[in-house]
C-alpha cells in the first residue's frame, strides 16, 4: 500500500480510504491511485490486516440449516448488507438437534470475526459469555438462553393468530394445527396463537386436530391421513413451518382425501404458483437479515452503552387461494392477529 501511495503521490491513508470506496475521496485523486493499484497489480492482504487489527473483516452466521428457504433468504440478506462494509459472510449449519451448536459456533469465533449472527437450536448459549467483550453478537428467530444478548424475533404469535382469525373468518371451525417440534420456540409461539384465536372466537380446542410432525415427510402425511379420514376431520389446516408446509401439500393434493383450506406459516418460492395458491403468514426474512446486520455493524462501531434489546417484527398475512377452499361464506372477514397485517397477493 506504501508503494500504491507513493507512485499515486497519495498518503497510504488515502489509498485505504479508495479500496473502501469513500466517497469523500475526490475523482482526481480516485483515477490516480486507480491507476497506480493497476499498474502494481496491488491487492490487500487480508491476513496481513487481522494480524495488525486482530480481527478478521468479517462477520459469522450460524442457522439450523442453509438450505432451508428462511434461513437461506435471512443470510443473503446479511451477505448484502455486509458486502457495503466490505466485511466478508463465512456461514455454517447447526444441525437442529442441539448437540452441533458449541462446537460450529466456536469454530467461527476462532477465526476472531467482527460479529457473529446466530439461531440458537441448544438449550443453552451461556459458553458464548468469554467471547461478549470482544465480539459483537445478535441471535436471530430465537432469543439465547442464558445469556443477556441482542435478538431480532418475528411476531409469531401475532401471525399465528392472524392465519387462524382469517381461517375462522371463512367460516372454519375445526381447524388443524400441524408443526415441527415443541421444542422450537417458534412452533411453541405460533401454537399460543392458534389457542387464542380459537379461544376468542369461542371455539373449544381439539387436542386431537395439534400434531407435532417434526416436519419429516413421512409423519406429516401419516398425520393428514389419520386427520382427514374420521368422521370428525378439520376443513382447515394451520400449517405452522414452512418445511412442513412443502411435505404436506403433496399429501392434500393427493387422492382419496376431502379438500381442506389451509394457510402456512412462511412463504416459499412455488407457493403462490400452486393451484389453489397458497395462502400464506409471510415473515419476510430478508427483513430480518437486514435489521440483524444492521444492528450488528451498529455494536461494533459503538460498543459503548450498548444494552441487549431484543426486537419484533410484525409480519403479515398474504391471502390468496388456499384459505378459501370450501368456504362457505363468500365475504369473509379478514381477521388479524396482534402486531400483524393482511394484504391480498396481487393487491
């Protein structure tokens, strides 16, 4: 970078201030050092810079799975954000059972990264406290356990509520609920939603319409079969994860079965391209991404007097086909949950 600076007739300050892309550097100067960075064939060395900073110019995120559309669409929201910092994205999988979690996340920190983004899937995160002070930390989906640390939430019971309300404004009274495990705590938030919507409307609960499928494609259908063949079975269902949503939907389009409405907890690609289209509590993860690096980025630059906080935000309902299948009433009256909103796809 001094030899950059030198045949640019620039400070090396100057030179860092160009590859940062500041905008305060003047055209001038910009072409000049441009032209020297060309004809040095200079690239900087990022491992020279951790080893002067002690810190790698880059950020972790940790999710239970990248493959699944959630966490991939929250983590290209954050790669997006990073990249106008110049902070590089290193990314690993937890697994969902817990037992990964330590060992991944600790493998990250050793890299001495700027920050570190996180879906606690262990029941405890207190191993996380040696590394507070010297690296920012914010959770994302689900809040830490143990640990006093910053999270970004969506309001899951909020959409729960609202996905039911909606069911039950068609008309709907026996209405399933099928989810991951309890031990998510976001299955266990958008199943208090479900409760309180039936509750309010005046509608009993059916311990026997609630099944926990673990979103594994063989149980959910095993599940919408015993549902729908009783003479007692739902007119709609409550899908309450998205991964369930996809092994279900083969299984209702399946012969042999009733036609039911159904609304899922998180949109996904082909969902608004089913036939009925489906229905949908959006979460809007890029949001989620957004506000979580944001915020990240925003602890690092000003550690001082920063508290652990934790936010929500509001989802919304996003109506389209599938609520309406077998209904019976042709007005029905968009109900909404605390902290959510409805929309019409196509409005």
């Amino acid at each position: 970078m001094r030899e950059v600076a030198s045949l640019a007739g620039v400070s090396p300050k100057t030179v860092s201030r160009v590859m940062r892309h500041d905008r305060y550097v003047s055209d001038d100067v910009r072409q000049r050092v441009e032209r020297a960075i060309a004809e040095l064939h200079y690239v900087p060395n990022a491992l020279a810079r951790t080893f002067r900073q002690g810190r790698d110019a880059a950020i972790g995120v940790a999710v239970p799975d990248i493959s699944d559309p959630f966490f991939a669409a929250v983590t290209h929201a954050v790669e997006q954000v990073a990249r106008t910092r110049g902070v590089a994205v290193f990314v690993t999988s937890l697994g969902t059972d817990g037992q990964n979690e330590r060992a991944a996340v600790e493998a990250l920190l050793a890299r001495q990264l700027t920050g570190l983004i996180s879906t606690p899937v262990a029941a405890d995160q207190s191993y996380l406290r040696p590394w507070q002070d010297s690296t920012a930390m914010i959770f994302i989906d689900r809040r830490p356990r143990r640990l006093a640390a910053e999270s970004v939430v969506q309001d899951d019971r909020g959409g729960g509520y609202a996905a039911v309300a909606h069911l039950i404004g068609h008309g709907h009274r026996r209405i399933a609920f099928i989810g991951d495990r309890l031990a998510v705590p976001t299955i266990q938030r958008r199943l208090d939603g479900y409760r309180a919507a039936l509750k309010d409307s005046g509608i009993a609960e059916d311990p026997r319409l609630v099944r926990m499928s673990g979103a594994v494609d063989e149980r959910v259908a095993a599940d919408v079969h015993g549902l729908l063949d009783g003479p007692d079975a739902p007119t709609a269902v409550f899908c309450a994860d998205i991964n369930s949503a996809i092994a279900l939907i083969p299984v209702l389009h399946g012969p042999g079965l009733p036609e039911v409405a159904l609304v899922s907890f998180g949109d996904f690609p082909i969902a608004a391209s089913l036939q009925p289209s489906l229905t949908v509590v959006d979460q809007d993860p890029a949001a989620i991404g957004r506000f979580a690096a944001t915020r990240l980025f925003d602890r690092h630059d000003h550690p001082e007097g920063q508290v652990p906080r934790s936010a929500v935000l509001p989802v919304g309902l996003v109506v389209r086909d599938s609520c309406a299948v077998g209904d019976s009433d042709q007005h029905p009256l968009p109900a909404t949950g605390a902290g959510s909103s409805v929309r019409v796809a196509g409005a």
